[in-house]
C-alpha cells in the first residue's frame, strides 16, 4: 500500500488538534502550543545537537513549540505492517515502544493509516507531557500512555487486559537493567497504574475510574529522582496480585468442577431411583 492512500500532514495536524481538545476538555490546560512538521531531524539535529538529538528521534518540545518528524513515523508504519500476522479477525493489535506494548484499535481500513495515527497521536501525546511538565522523560512518558488510553477509550475492550498483563511482566525486567530507559519506566508505570484502576477496581468498563486530570496533577509532586523504585514497587505488587489473582480463579475453577461432579447421580443410582 502507497502513503499516497492517506495524508500523513493532514494525520499529524488533525492528531495534534485533536489531543489538545481532549486535554482541555478534561481540564488539563493546554495553550499557546505551535506544531511545526519536518521531513527529518537534521534540522533539530544541527540546532541541538547529535547527543540531544539522533535519527530516531520523532518528536521534540522546546519552548512552546512540537517538532513532529515524519520519516521517523513512516519507519514504523512500514516496520509493524510488515510484520503483521493476519488480522482480519481481530479488532485490536499492538505496536512496540521502547520494549512496552500499545493497544492499538482497527478503526480503519486502512492498516497503514491506523498505525500512523496511532504513533502520531503517542509523539505528541508525549511532547505535550512536556509542555506540561518541562523536562523529564518518565512524566512525558507516562503522560503519553495515559492520554493515549484513555482518549481512545482503550478501556472497553477486554483484550487490552491481555497486554498489560503482558507488560507488566516485560517492566518487571525493565526494571532490573542497570541504566533503565525513564521512557519504558514511564510507560510501565502508566501501564500498571490504568491496569490497575480499571481492570481490578473498575467494574463498569463502560466509563473510566481513574481521573486523568487529577493523576497528572498528583504526578506533578512525584520527584524524578525516584522514578525507578516509585516504578519498581508498584510493579512488583501488582504483579503479586495478578499472580495470586490467577491462582484463586484456577482454584475456584477447579472447586467448581469437583462440586458439580459431586453434585450429579452416578449412572448406576440413577437406574434405582
């Protein structure tokens, strides 16, 4: 399939208007931001330099400014719909960041044009945690995932569960690394915490539990200094949990069996009776 099947401008520009609404909608303001689309980094990369800035980099904040890269979201288009099994029979699919999982809905046709939405739609999500925040990548990339959840409304599909169950596994080793990337931290912890809220404590999947507007704030007073054990901790009890969780539903499961095989008349009572 050719890019010239969607607009990847209209995508990024559409993308960005639209996470600004949600933000203010949601009470988290966000104003005074300037989008400015590049073909490639080297313009950032001659203004901050290749220790700031490489050829992977898809998107920067600076001074009320988002700089989105659009080579960089073509690599990823072309890489995951290569590496696409047949999905045809599924309404939900996953794309890689830093190592950690993303639910991303089929809500089009177009494969191609899902993901770019799906990847433009996180770079800014994250350069807006910045506006947000200043620097800082664990805060950014928390806020990334969090808004990205919960503007797709990713809460409603059962499946979505299945993958944060998965990452808190891959966070669980993340977390070991000697040098931790805050990025995947941040998406771990963001992972955790919406797992937490809205598939243990949320009984109604049809609206959210968790308050997007008042986590960010209480972000805000989380010091960065301590991202790693803050990640670390919630991971591992939560991981705790789960594993006891699934343990007590086998068990309950099995109790289940062994009432109803109790329960029924054997064949040779039946005859009697």
């Amino acid at each position: 399939m050719s890019e010239d099947r969607y607009n990847l401008d209209d995508i990024i520009k559409n993308s960005f208007e639209e996470a600004i609404e949600y933000f203010n909608k949601n009470g988290i303001k966000v104003e005074g931001l300037k989008l400015i689309i590049l073909e490639s980094p080297e313009l950032l990369i001659q203004k901050y330099g290749k220790d700031k800035v490489n050829e992977n980099t898809g998107g920067w904040y600076d001074s009320g400014t988002i700089y989105i890269i659009k080579n960089s979201i073509k690599n990823v288009v072309d890489r995951v719909s290569s590496n696409l099994n047949e999905i045809s029979n599924i309404n939900i699919f996953t794309i890689s960041r830093n190592g950690v999982l993303w639910p991303v809905p089929i809500n089009d046709n177009d494969i191609k044009k899902v993901i770019a939405k799906a990847d433009a739609e996180s770079i800014l999500i994250h350069e807006i945690g910045h506006h947000i925040f200043g620097k800082g990548n664990w805060r950014a990339s928390f806020v990334e995932l969090l808004g990205y959840f919960y503007k797709n409304e990713l809460y409603r599909y059962p499946k979505v569960y299945e993958i944060m169950e998965e990452n808190t596994k891959r966070c669980e080793k993340f977390i070991q690394e000697k040098d931790p990337s805050p990025y995947s931290l941040g998406y771990c912890f963001a992972n955790d915490i919406i797992y937490a809220y809205e598939n243990i404590l949320n009984k109604n999947k049809e609206s959210p539990k968790l308050n997007i507007k008042d986590t960010i704030e209480k972000i805000k007073y989380i010091s960065e200094d301590y991202y790693v054990e803050i990640t670390k901790t919630f991971n591992m009890i939560l991981n705790d949990y789960i594993a006891i969780a699934k343990t007590l539903n086998a068990k309950y499961a099995m109790l289940n069996w062994i009432v109803n095989c109790l329960l029924e008349k054997p064949p040779n009572m039946t005859k009697n009776i």
